[in-house]
C-alpha cells in the first residue's frame, strides 16, 4: 500500500511545512506535487551550525555540500582570508571526494557547483565578474563571527544561508527568530576541550617552557602565538634553536621558514598538514605563528597521526571570543594523549572567563 492511497498530495505537502525538516522533504518528494516540493526547497532559511573549535564543524559543512537535497545547485563556501586556511580546505574537499573550484585573480567563470571564496574585497569582487554567475545558490560562512555585519555580502541572495562558529557572540544571532534551524556539532568521546587540557600558569621564561616541552616526552608539537610581531617571532625561534638543536622550529607569517640549530630555511607555499609530513622525522616540532594561528587552522599531519600537544599563549588581550578561538592545540584525537597549555599567571581570569563563556554559548544554542 503506497503511501499516497492514505494521504492526499496536500495532506503529504502540508506535513512536510509543518515539520520544517528538509529530511523529510526529501523523504517524501516522491509523494507531493512537484510545484510544491521546488517551492519549498527554495524557501529562504538560516541555519547555524554551532560547534566547539575544532570539534567537527568543517565536516558539518562537507555533509551539508553532499546532501542529495542540494544536487544541481551551487554552493559557496566562504573562508578567511588565509591561503594557509585555503589549502586546508582544498586538502579536505579533494579527501572527501568534492570537486571545489577556488576563485583566484584566474577565474573567469564559474563551472563547478562548490565554490571556495575567500573573505576579501578582491575576491568577492573577482567573483562578482564572473561569466555563468548562478542565480540559486547556498552559502556557508564559516566563522561568520569574525564578519563585522556578521553576514557574508552574497548572504541576501542566497537560498539559504549557513552560518558556521564555534563563537556564537554576534548580536544579530541573537535576534528572536533569526536562526529557522540550529545543528549542533556534538563532540566525540575523541574530543579534546577547554576542559581537557591541563593549564600550566607560569611566569617562566620561554626557555624554560621549550624544557618543559621537551621533557614531557620523546616527541611532540607545540604551538607558540604569544608574540604578535614578526621579527620578535623570528628572534626568538633564532634563539631557541640555537639552545635546544634538535628540535626543529618552524615560523609562519607571510614567509614560512623553518630553524634548526641556527640554520634558516625558506618552505615553499604549503599546507600546515604537507610541512608536517616533511618534517615526520623530527620528533619534536616548534610551531612560532601570529595571526595565522587564530581560526580555523589544524595543526596536524595529513594522516593524522600527529597533532599539537602543547601550545604556550598569552591570553590576556582581546576579546574572550579570540581567546578561545587562539587554542589551536583543541581538537579531535585518537590517541588520548595528555595536552598541556602554559599562559602566564594573569591569564587565569580570562581562562575562568572562557569557560562561563563555554556554558552560555551552549544555553544560547539550545534555546534557539
């Protein structure tokens, strides 16, 4: 017995409105009349996909990509505005089996349904002469927080819009009915958080902290991003490599260059996940980095098998959002290790504060 001999067409359509689940829409597509299921496909709708950092978001967005639902209709994937960023998603579609086609200064027209975007004029203005520009298509931005509107100017025309943080703090997100839909990313028991992490508060030199590191254990990866200026990074790499010479330091800014014993090494454009790879031999590995280590950057090899253990920053300026945000070493893991994070002694009020910041951004987003 068919389904459609118990229920009529209208009946089947108006359970599928009333839900307001694209499941089932595309579970029942065959029962409702055609008009009727295109019309609602492109309703517009806003959905947050809300997950700690590191947790699972990037995969969220890559099982969004493959829904059956969105077959024949482009999406734009926005990303910051880092080409280190840029080569981690271009390493993650092309491992997931999705064709992306990344707009750059070559780009005359748009011929693949997934598009990779970077958040900057340039871009968004390549993308905007674009031959074939699509009249439907779907947007995901991704840590939409850091956006001053809080919303992606190719937002209004979208059919619908995804909006991916693991920082939920923008004002319009707060707006009463703003957000149709709210998928949370819930973390796995491989999840290492905030609260996972063993805190070190010290004072201590930098040299002092690279000892620690190294005494931990036979190998490691730490991350260092309490320096903002480029050639006080530099310095210090210089200097730590001198000291500790069989552990290599690796500096990323606008140059990536890696350090040992003194020696400096200029890497050609690559991802954090190929420099790894290159570097499987060295059992620990110093990562110094500014800016390019705030959002959305994982710091493993592409196998991931290695990953951060202990990251060293100074948490007290900004705002509590970037602080959390700056905790790269967070993240999915296999193998249990312990993770350590050393910050000075005054960072223990904003450490206090992320955590309460933890706990209200999960009340917000169960609210919705």
């Amino acid at each position: 017995m068919s389904l459609q001999s118990i229920l009529s067409q209208d009946i089947i359509g108006l359970i599928i409105l009333y839900s307001g689940d694209r499941k089932v829409l595309y579970t029942l597509r065959r029962w409702i009349d055609p008009v009727l299921y295109k019309q609602i496909l492109l309703t517009k709708r806003r959905i947050l996909i809300y997950g700690q950092v590191q947790s699972g978001k990037t995969a969220a967005i890559m099982e969004s990509i493959q829904n059956p639902l969105y077959n024949g209709i482009t999406k734009i994937v926005i990303i910051q505005n880092s080409s280190l960023v840029l080569q981690q998603y271009q390493a993650r579609f092309k491992e997931a089996g999705i064709d992306a086609l990344t707009i750059d200064y070559k780009s005359r027209t748009i011929h693949k349904e997934v598009i990779l975007l970077m958040n900057n004029n340039s871009r968004l203005k390549k993308y905007m002469r674009c031959a074939d520009k699509p009249e439907r298509y779907i947007v995901y931005m991704d840590e939409s927080d850091s956006y001053d509107s809080g919303r992606h100017p190719l937002a209004n025309s979208a059919i619908h819009e995804y909006y991916i943080t693991a920082t939920p703090k923008h004002k319009l997100y707060l707006e009463p009915g703003f957000f149709h839909t709210v998928k949370r990313v819930v973390p796995t028991e491989e999840y290492s958080g905030l609260r996972n992490l063993t805190i070190d508060y010290t004072n201590e030199s930098i040299i002092s902290i690279i000892q620690k590191f190294k005494e931990d254990g036979p190998e490691g990866m730490m991350l260092i991003n309490a320096y903002k200026r480029v050639a006080e990074m530099r310095s210090i790499a210089l200097q730590l490599s001198q000291k500790y010479k069989n552990i290599v330091f690796v500096t990323l800014n606008s140059k990536r260059r890696i350090i040992i014993g003194g020696d400096i090494f200029v890497i050609k454009a690559r991802s954090l996940s190929e420099i790894i790879d290159a570097l499987k031999d060295a059992p620990r590995i110093v990562f110094i980095a500014n800016r390019m280590s705030l959002r959305g950057l994982s710091y493993c090899s592409s196998d991931y098998s290695r990953h951060l253990t202990h990251q060293y920053s100074d948490l007290f300026s900004g705002s509590v959002t970037n602080s959390l945000q700056r905790l790269r070493i967070l993240g999915k893991y296999t193998d249990k290790r312990p993770l350590k994070l050393f910050v000075p002694e005054d960072n223990e009020d904003r450490i206090k504060s992320m955590f309460r910041m933890l706990d209200m951004q999960f009340e917000v987003c169960r609210d919705f």
